[in-house]
C-alpha cells in the first residue's frame, strides 16, 4: 500500500473529479468548489498526490495567460500518464470495498 | 485648438531649436487634424492624451523626436492615418517609433516588448503612465486589468529604462485599483506560511493569491483564507516527507532526510551512559528547583520528590523503545 495513498473520502472526491477529464488542468480553488471541500483539506491532498506520489504534476500559468484576464498567475495540477493509470485503480479498489463495507452493515 | 499646444511649447526644456519647436507644433496640427472629432472614454477630445503624454515625454527628458512621437503615437492604430504619410510628412525616425508603438499596441506578448527598442519602451511607459492617471471613467474589469498588466509588466519596464519615479507612481496607481493586495486575507495566509518549508512559501503564497484574485466578495475571500489555514498544519507535513520521486522534484531537500536520520543516532548516543543522559538533566533539574524556592520552599521540595523518578521511568523507556536495555547499568 506504499505506493497509494490513504483512499480518505476527500481524496477520492478530488482525484474523481481530476479522473472526469484526465488530461485537463485544474486549480486549487476549481477543485475545492467542485468536491466541496475545504481548502485547508484539498491543498495537502494536492501536495501529497504530487510530491509523495507523483500522481499529479504541478504548474504556473504563463503570463500571457493571467495578464490576458487581469489577475495573477495560477497553478494548475493535471494527472500525470502514470498517475491517471493509478489514481483510476485505486479508486476503482476503494470504492469496491467501500461498497462491501456498506453491504456488511446492511446485512449484519 | 492651439491653445493646446502653447503650453506643451512652454513647457519644453531651453535646449530645443526654433526648427525643433516647429516641427512639434507641426506633429500636434497632424495630431489634432487627424482624432479631430474623437472622445476619451471620460468625454474630453482625444488630442488631450497624446498632448499629455508629449508633456510627460518633455518633463522627463526625452528628445524631439520622442516628443513628437509621442503627440501622434495613436494616429496609426487610431485614425485612418497609416504610416507613409506620418514617414512622409516627418521623416524615418519619427514615423519608426510611431510605427513601434502601433506594434506594441496590436501584440501584448513578452517577444514584442523585446524587439522594441528602448525609446519606444519608454514612449510606452508614458503613454500608460497617463492612461493609469485617467483610468477612472473605465468600468471595474477594465481598470483591473490595465491594472494588473501596469504592475507586472509596466512598471518593471519602466525601472529597467531607468525611470524610478514613474515606475513607482504606476506601482501606486495600479495597486489603488486592485483588490487588497495587502488585505488581511493576504496577511493572514503570510503569516500561516511561515510553518511550511521555506523553499515552498513563495509558490504556494503565489498560487493562493492567483485563487483569490478570482473571488470577489471578502467574505469568500476570508473564508478561503480560512479554510487555507486550518489545512496549514497538514500541508506542512505532506510538503516535508521524503520525495519518492526525487528526479521529479529538484526542489526536494536533501538536508531535511539526513538530519531526520541522525537524530535517532544522536539520541542513542546519549541514552547509551547515565553520564551523559543524567548531566543535561540534573543540570535542568537543579536550576528548576532552585528558581522554584526563590518563591516557594514547599513548591521546591515537591519538584525534587516526584520529578526524578517520572524522568528516570521517561528514560526508561525511551531505552526500551530504541533497544538499549541494559546500557548504563
């Protein structure tokens, strides 16, 4: 389990929504809106799935980008080849024991 | 409409030649012939901004032609003018930084501020300088942005052409109309990054200042801060684990791993006499006590009964936990 981390639900929230269009980039405050998440919850994901896994790749907007709408450049995160391979298994992995973890309580 | 001009004329530094003051009455007649009709966005004739600019070229220094090309720099991109007749009617040089200032209009990117030359660069400082001056009539968006390019691109520009003073007053300007750079969202978050890694603070600060240019109302603002500083704490952590992916990440720190490493290796060293673990200690101990009676004997006496024995269970286990059972004995 090194190499994947901890399935929280905010992390399944946020790497469902990188995993709705793999190769679009995204932005912090994009991805607390969408999951619905706190901030303070979604940036130590987004770092840890960068830096500890290698999952997503982070980066600065180009100038010509940020000036052209008036305001200061963003980092975007997109899911890395290796990472959108991974990121859909382990979710895959998680939301199956999750549902087996709901038939138990369901049928015990 | 000469009354325009008297006071550009006046205005100009003793060294100008009777021919130089001509042509500049020359360049202000095309000027005004050709935006005869024009408004600015706040009502007055277009000619009001290049004659300003031209004032503002004559107050910091420059030359004839910058003058000139100051006054009809807007009759390229602005009126049916085109460039022959401005080359035709005032000569190659003029109509080049006319011609340059037209390009730095059409193209915003980084390769057309580096093929322009200086003195159109500094045409252009000024031209913003009184675009920012009278920049009120425009809508919020608008002002923003003009805004927001002035500090990161004109500005800059206007320091590296060695022109401080206005490099400073378009910094003052363009932050007057931006949303708090300094506000207590952007304090507070300053405040809460001092826990993460120093080689993190600056891009994470960035990328949340890019996340809160976007919000518009404060109340989001500082909720997004908020929320922002409760996960501080967290981030911190996951930005000082170790990297799997060094090659990844030249940014990682090398530094933090083996300190990390070492710091077991020291304790054992420590844990492995009584000598050495008990010196520091009883060092601490005593200095404890003592400062203790200066205000309380009882309080003194309590102290020395229970705190040697709940250090000696401490290091105790501490040498279990790292294996040295037996050592010091």
């Amino acid at each position: 389990m090194a190499d994947t981390p901890r399935m929280t639900l905010p992390t399944m929230l946020v790497l469902q929504v990188m995993l709705s269009d793999p190769a679009k980039r995204r932005y912090g405050l994009e991805l607390c809106e969408k999951t619905r998440q706190h901030p303070g919850t979604v940036y130590p994901i987004l770092a840890r799935l960068e830096r500890e896994y290698g999952w997503l790749e982070r980066h600065e907007e180009s100038p010509a980008e940020h000036l052209a709408e008036g305001r200061r450049a963003r980092h975007y995160y997109v899911l890395s080849d290796e990472g959108a391979v991974r990121a859909r298994a382990a979710l895959e992995r998680a939301e199956r024991s999750r549902a087996v973890m709901n038939l138990r309580t369901v049928t015990s | 409409m000469t009354s325009l001009v008297a006071p550009l004329l006046a205005r100009l530094p003793g060294g100008f030649t009777a021919s130089e003051r001509d042509r500049i009455r020359r360049a202000y007649e095309f000027a005004a012939h050709h935006h005869a009709g024009q408004l600015r966005k706040s009502g007055n004739p277009y000619i009001t901004h290049p004659v300003a600019v031209a004032e503002i070229a004559a107050d910091a220094g420059l030359d004839c032609a910058a003058i000139c090309a100051a006054l009809l720099h807007d009759v390229i991109a602005g009126t049916r003018c085109d460039a022959g007749q401005v080359r035709a009617e005032f000569g190659d040089e003029i109509a080049a930084l006319v011609q340059g200032m037209a390009e730095l209009d059409r193209r915003h990117d980084q390769a057309a501020l580096d093929a322009a030359g200086d003195r159109v660069l500094a045409l252009k400082v000024l031209d913003r300088l009184h675009n920012m001056r009278t920049l009120q009539p425009l809508d919020q968006a608008k002002r923003q942005l003009k805004s927001r390019q002035t500090l990161d691109v004109i500005a800059p520009l206007a320091k590296r052409l060695g022109l401080p003073a206005i490099a400073d007053e378009l910094e003052a300007i363009a932050r007057g109309h931006l949303p708090g750079d300094t506000g207590v969202a952007h304090r507070a978050l300053a405040l809460g990054s001092l826990i993460l890694p120093s080689a993190f603070r600056g891009t994470y600060l960035c990328e949340w200042l890019g996340e809160l240019d976007v919000l518009r109302s404060r109340r989001a603002r500082a909720h997004f801060a908020f929320g922002v500083l409760r996960g501080m704490p967290a981030l911190a952590l996951a930005l000082r684990h170790p990297l799997r992916h060094p090659l990844r990440h030249p940014l990682g720190h090398p530094l933090g791993r083996t300190l990390a490493d070492r710091l077991p290796a020291a304790l054992r060293w420590v844990l492995r006499s009584n000598l050495r673990t008990w010196t520091p200690l009883a060092a601490l101990l005593g200095w404890m006590i003592l400062e203790t009676a200066r205000s309380s004997l009882g309080d003194a006496v309590v102290i020395l009964i229970t705190v040697p024995p709940v250090l000696h269970t401490g290091v105790s286990c501490l040498r279990a936990k790292l294996g040295l059972d037996g050592a010091g004995e």
